[in-house]
C-alpha cells in the first residue's frame, strides 16, 4: 500500500486529488495539510511514501517543505504541483529534492501513475517542464559538462549503462530487461550510483548524466 499525504491550502483542492487517490486500491491518503510546516508535521508522524505537495503555500512553501519531507528519518517521496509552469519552481523543487513536477491540470490518470511510478523509485515531470531541463542541460557551459563528467567517472562501467538508461526515463523493469539484469540488483546499481554521484534522487542523476553528455552504450542498451 502506497501511504500519501497531500499539502494544498486550497481545501477544495486536497478533496479532489483524495477522491481521486482513494479511488485506487493501492493507495490509502493518510493525511492531509493545509501548508507545508503542517505537511512535514504529519508525514513524520504518518511515514508518508509520497507527498503531493503544492508550491504555493502559506507558513511555509512547498519548496521549503520538499526539502524538509525529503530530511525524514523515513524520507518521503515528493510530488510537487502548481498552477504556475515556471522555470523558477521547477528547478528550485527539483533542487530541494521532488521526485515530480505536475500542473494541477494534468490528466487524473497521469496524476495517479505518477504516485505510482515515484514510489516505485522513478521520476515524474510534466512534459513541458522535462523539455525545457533537457534544453538548459544540452547547453550547459563547458566548465559544468567537464565537473558532470568527472563526477561521473566515479561510477563502474555497469552503474554508467544504469545511469544511461535511467537518464532516457527507463524504469528499473525496463532497465533490468534491457540489460538482462534482475529488478532487484537494478535497484541495488540505482541505490549505489546515487550515493556516488552524491545525488538525492533519479530526477537529480538523470540531469547529471545529461550534462555530461553521457549515453547509453554500444551492447545493446542504446
């Protein structure tokens, strides 16, 4: 069972995204909160898997509250959603540790997949705001693609295909099939490049990766 909190201050909001989640029978909504200090209050007491977290709150912001969720002693995935699609909110929450970025006018089922996907250990970004990441990271300055690329020396040439295709949106099941690996030490290579690359999620590497320039290699994963 996938346990989710939703912060929106907008009450009307937080009725519509828990119909919708409750709808699901593998996922429980298990609080809710009308700002960000009330949603890092009851994901510690609720070991919350993913917060649907809105960017504009009072008392404390969904950026603000991001990085707070993601410091837990059980951490929780973060969700983050706006009505703004603004390059300031997508890079400052992916920054603070979001795992997605969504309008608050994404399509219901989108909405659910990505609860799904995010506690699966995978990203989720808006169309919109995935473009315009890969955009900003193809052009990046020499200095940064040459420190990416230093930073991703540390990694085994098994944890590079990982990252590879983990940087092309793949799944850990579609990584596994791809490179005829089990889930499970797919995950294990996920878990160890993030700690290496010092990252705090997929979102985080994928960019890293795309700075670097790096892609998938020539056994059959390209």
């Amino acid at each position: 069972m996938i346990r989710v909190l939703i912060a929106d201050d907008d009450a009307l909001v937080r009725l519509g995204l828990a119909d919708l989640l409750d709808g699901d029978d593998e996922v429980e909504v298990v609080a809710q909160a009308p700002d960000g200090l009330r949603a890092v209050e009851l994901a510690a007491a609720h070991r919350v898997d993913v917060a649907l977290v809105d960017v504009r709150m009072p008392t404390m912001d969904g950026i603000t509250a991001t990085a707070r969720l993601r410091a837990l002693p059980h951490p929780a995935r973060v969700i983050t959603l706006t009505t703004f699609d603004l390059d300031e909110y997508v890079y400052n929450a992916l920054a603070a540790g979001a795992d997605g970025f969504l309008l608050k006018d994404t399509d219901p089922a989108e909405i659910l997949r990505a609860v799904h996907l995010v506690a699966a250990g995978s990203a989720m970004l808006h169309p919109s705001a995935a473009r315009r990441l890969i955009d900003r990271y193809h052009h990046s300055h020499q200095p940064q693609a040459t420190a990416a690329r230093t930073r991703l020396d540390r990694l085994t040439p098994r944890e590079r295909d990982v990252l590879a295709l983990l940087a092309r949106g793949k799944t850990n099941a579609d990584i596994a099939q791809d490179l005829r690996m089990r889930e499970s030490t797919v995950k294990a290579h996920v878990s160890r490049l993030l700690t290496t690359l010092e990252v705090t999620n997929r979102v985080q590497a994928a960019l890293l990766a795309r700075d670097a320039g790096l892609t998938p290699g020539r056994d059959g994963t390209g």
